[in-house]
C-alpha cells in the first residue's frame, strides 16, 4: 500500500496537481494542514481520488479534525498538522498523542522541515512543506505498507512552470 503525505501548501494548488499526476499509483493521499483550500478543489475536482486530511494553523474555518487515526496494514498511523502539540518546540506532546492512541506511525508538518525518525519504535515523520521551506526544499512524503514493514521516505519536489489538469 502506498500512501502519499503533504503538507503546508499554502495555496500551491497546481504542486498538489503535480503530486497527485506522478503519483496515480497511491492507495491515499494525507494532508497534514495548511492545505485546506487546496484539498477542497482537488475533491471537485476528483472526488474519486482517496484522500484523508487534517486542518492546520492557516486552514481558518476548515471543518476538517485536528488529528486522525488509520489502521492499514496492520500499522496505526496517527497523523495531525502539529501546532496544537507544540512541535516547533519538540516532539513530546507528538510523541505523547501518538502513543496514547496506540500508533506505530506518527505524521506531522507545521514545521516545513522534513524528516524521518524512529524515536522508541514509534516511525515518525514530517513531509515538510511542498511549497514553502525557506532554506531547505520543497519536499513530500511516501510511505509504503507492506507484509509488516514500513518504508518511509522524503521526497524532493520542484514545481514545473504550468501544470494542467489531465
């Protein structure tokens, strides 16, 4: 199973476009927050299209959860953008959470840094911003289930100069 993450958007609706063309072959697209309005356009757009989300700082007046939590694979996958538990000062309160909900794998972003970890057993990782990460680069994240293993990664993303809708 393939699971593609984002995050911190911020209204770069056509990399999200980008994203989703190269990646036709993922089983669910996370959004991690600050996506808000782009998620909106890109379920009327593709309402068939397997996405699950969660609002962020900057997603005023989403009616989206602040945290969500699958089962897959025999994985529990917490995910939330992070700002309500403090992550731009530590992990902790992430940490905290994710276990309290009986998670193997914690997603998070507001960061816009990405990374991938193991702290404790617990796989944790932020797929930074796909568009905005002053100083380091635009990424996203993939994560691959399967048979009882978990492969994470951190993917680099430059935007190309006009994306259309296929």
């Amino acid at each position: 199973m393939k699971l593609v993450v984002i995050s911190d958007t911020h209204g770069g609706f056509a990399a999200v476009v980008q994203v989703v063309q190269q990646n036709r072959d993922a089983d669910l697209f996370l959004f991690l927050g600050d996506c808000g309005r782009e998620v909106e356009d890109l379920r009327c757009l593709e309402p068939q299209l397997p996405v699950r989300s969660v609002r962020g700082n900057c997603d005023w007046g989403s009616q989206e959860p602040d945290t969500g939590l699958l089962s897959l694979e025999g994985e529990r996958i917490f995910f939330t953008h992070g700002h309500l538990l403090g992550v731009k000062s530590g992990l902790s309160g992430l940490l905290y959470e994710a276990r309290r909900q009986g998670a193997t794998i914690a997603l998070y972003g507001h960061t816009h840094m990405a990374q991938v970890q193991r702290v404790q057993g617990l796989l944790v990782m932020n797929p930074g911003s796909l568009t905005r990460s002053p100083g380091a680069r635009n990424s996203y994240g993939v994560l691959h289930l399967e048979s009882g293993q978990v492969q994470a990664q951190v993917i680099p993303f430059a935007e190309k100069e006009e994306t259309v809708w296929n």
